[in-house]
C-alpha cells in the first residue's frame, strides 16, 4: 500500500515536497515513480527511479525544476518540487512495479498506486 502526501496550494514561483510511503519493505530492484493528472486530461509522467537508486528519469516539463528522491530506512518515496507554474496543477500518484522497465513513463507499466495528493499552483 502506498500513502501519498505533502499537496497544497502554493503561489508560481514556490516548492512543495510530496511523500509516498510504502507499508511494506521496497525491494531495491522495484521500480518507483510519480504522475499527475489535470482536470480533463490525461494521467502524465513525472519522474521515475529504481529504488537501488541506480536510475533516475524526469519528463521534459519537468527536468531541472524537480528531483525524486527516495529514503530507503522509511521506504518513502520523495518529489521535490522547486519553481513551480501554475501548469503543475494536478493530482499527483505515485506509483511502483516490480522491476525496472524501458516503459518506465507508461501508467499501464505499474501495479500499485498511491490515493492521489492535490497541488494547486496559483497567485
């Protein structure tokens, strides 16, 4: 089971962390990410990693301004969210595999999800 948290409003410009934790030890071969979903859009990919920390992967939209990270003693998965734009609005999953996979930005690539954490980016 996966709990995702650390939504919230924040003004452009500011950053937001969101958490995942894992009721259950990860495997370190897991794979681990995050996407998000606007109103009336499709589900999108974030950014994924391999819990051994071996790769770590971002969408374009995102690329610089974001880092996944991860606490292996908690078993919790990290998004810092840095410089963030009013397009970042979404519910955000995170979401785990077993493995690694070339599809790591496919949402049919993974089994378990989190319940979704809102962030709002707005002045």
């Amino acid at each position: 089971q996966l709990q995702a948290s650390g939504g919230g409003l924040v003004q452009p410009g500011g950053s937001l962390r969101l958490s995942c934790a894992a009721s259950e030890r990860i495997n370190s071969n897991y794979g681990m990410a995050w996407f998000r979903q606007a109103p009336g859009k499709e589900r999108e990919f974030v950014a994924a990693m391999r819990w051994n920390g071996a790769r770590t992967v971002y969408a374009d939209s995102v690329k610089g301004r974001f880092t996944i990270s991860r606490d292996t003693a908690k078993n919790t998965l990290y998004l810092q969210m840095n410089t963030m734009k009013p397009e970042d609005t979404a519910v955000y999953f995170c979401a785990q595999r077993t493995g690694w996979t070339v599809r790591f930005a496919e949402s049919y690539e993974y089994t378990y999800w989190g319940q979704g954490t809102q962030v709002t980016v707005s002045s």
